[in-house]
C-alpha cells in the first residue's frame, strides 16, 4: 500500500515515464557468453565493469538562483576525491548482478512497477513490469545498452554494495555534472538542449499528448549515445532520472517547503520524459524526489567509489 500511495504522490511532483522499446536479446548458452555478448552490443563498454571518472574533489558553487525554488539558495559545498561511473548502470550489467546474486527487484516482489501509458495519457501500476521487461510481459526485452529502468533506490543500494560501490551524493553528482569546477553551464553539456539540429542529451520533444522525437529517441536511449561532458561523462543530464544517497531536503536557508522524510530519496538529471518543469528538470542544478521502494521506466542509477 505504501508503494501505491508513494506513485501516487510522485506523479504530482514529475510528468515522469519509460523506457525506449526494447529489441528482443538473444538467447545465448553460457553466462561468459551472455556478459561478452552484453559488452560486445555496448559502445560505451569496454568491459563488464563500468569505466569510472576521477574527480579530485574541491569546493564548488552548488544550487541555483534562477532555477526552481528546491534549488536555491546557491551554498558552497565541499567533496572529497570520489570516483564516478561514466554511464548509468546498463540492462546488460544489472543482469550480470541478477545472475550471480539471484537479486530480486522490489518491482518483482510488488508485482508491478510505474510506467507511463502513452495511449491513455495516465500512469499505471503495469502488472509484469521489471527491468528485463520495461513494458510489462507483452512487450519487448530491455535494450542491453541502455540503462536499467524500474530499479528502486533499495534496488541500486543493493547493486552498489554487490558492485563495491555506493550510490553518488547528490553534492558529487551536480559537483560531476559541471566537470568538477564551478561551471555556469545551464546542463552538463552546455546551455543549449541543440544546436542546428544537433542534440546533446535524450530529452521530450513536442507536448505530452503528441510526443516528437527529433532526438531519435521517443524512450530510453543507449548510453553514451549523446557524447561526453568535458569531463568525460555520458547522460548527465535526460534519458533517466537517477538515484543518489541522500535523503531530500531543503537546501541550508532555503525556503521550498519540503518536509524531512527518510525514505524520500533524490533523483537527479531528468529522463527522456515529460516533465512538468521542462528543461530544469535536466539541468546540473535541478533535482526531485521519489520514495526510496518507487521504481519506475524513467528512473535508473549510476554508483560512485571513494
């Protein structure tokens, strides 16, 4: 029940949503085989491993004036060295997760997950949704490039500590969002979504009701397909929302109401969904919030390492 009332809540807060559909995987005989199969169909990979990005860590300007009252007011904050993954967490290596620790998703225990029914324009609780299966039993297998989708935040802790890993502050996720330094780029990439057709990140085109995919890309898109930050890192910004450890909670001084809640946890980056806020839900600055058990088809992950 409290699953249900947290989606519910969270529809009000995000026009969030899905996953791009998927081609069907194939059927491989060994697990060696499927994990080089995996690496093999994924650009952005040159292993099972995820590639990550040192920041030498430092203090930078976090938050936003002239952004959404939950990201003001601007605070210098302070991070340790951390490493960072390059890319979210992928179908093809959240499989290899599931395979050697027989994990089961919070998505496979409720018996269903969040996704946003594009012909009814309403959310649903879509009976069968899990990360092999964005759209439930009836539609296609995951993409094994493109990021895992329908993870709770319980789900990615799990991934990270199997992974020896933890989940990013959301400090060292925007302090690596604006390539380690205090860069006044809107998004990751700069401070324009295109430029001459050209798009820098897997964002929603067109109104909810009528969707364009000028981007090449109505759902999720494989990583990296959108180039780096000057950084280095790919998808900072649009395909997926993404979990990072904190709780949320009003910035020191700030006055968005929001109330201290444990098990609300904060997202990061945007996802290739409508969203009420537009292009300030996929900026460096910008950040939500979802219940740490809430998976959806827009929401993934990526882990970070001291």
């Amino acid at each position: 029940m409290m699953k249900k009332l947290y989606f519910i809540a969270i529809i009000m807060i995000l026009a969030a949503c899905s996953g791009k559909q998927p081609k069907q995987e194939q059927t491989v005989k060994s697990e060696d085989q499927e994990i080089a199969s995996s690496v093999a169909e994924s650009p952005a990979k040159s292993g099972f491993e995820n590639e990550m990005i040192f920041f030498e860590g430092g203090t930078f300007l976090m938050g936003a004036e002239n952004g959404l009252p939950q990201e003001s007011p601007v605070h210098k904050v302070t991070v340790k060295p951390f490493s960072i993954d390059k890319s979210p967490v992928t179908v093809a290596q959240f499989r290899v997760f599931i395979k050697n620790s027989n994990y089961k998703t919070e998505a496979e225990k409720f018996g269903d997950s969040g996704v946003y029914n594009m012909n009814t324009q309403n959310w649903e609780l879509l009976s069968g949704a899990k990360w092999s299966k964005p759209f439930g039993p009836a539609g296609p297998d995951a993409e094994n490039d493109h990021p895992v989708t329908h993870v709770s935040w319980n789900d990615a802790v799990a991934f990270a500590n199997w992974a020896g890993k933890r989940l990013p502050t959301e400090a060292e996720w925007e302090f690596a969002a604006r390539s380690g330094k205090n860069s006044e780029n809107k998004f990751s990439w700069g401070n324009e979504v295109s430029v001459n057709g050209k798009y820098f990140a897997n964002t929603w085109q067109g109104t909810q009701q009528t969707p364009q995919t000028p981007d090449g890309y109505l759902y999720t898109s494989p990583v990296g397909v959108f180039g780096e930050t000057e950084a280095g890192l790919t998808d900072m910004g649009g395909n997926v929302w993404q979990w990072c450890a904190d709780t949320y909670k009003a910035y020191p001084g700030g006055t968005a109401n929001i109330r201290e809640d444990p098990n609300q946890k904060v997202i990061r980056g945007g996802s290739f969904f409508f969203d009420q806020y537009g292009e300030d839900s996929f900026s460096v600055s910008g950040r939500s919030v979802n219940s740490s058990e809430t998976s959806l088809f827009n929401t993934g992950f990526r882990c970070a390492k001291d």
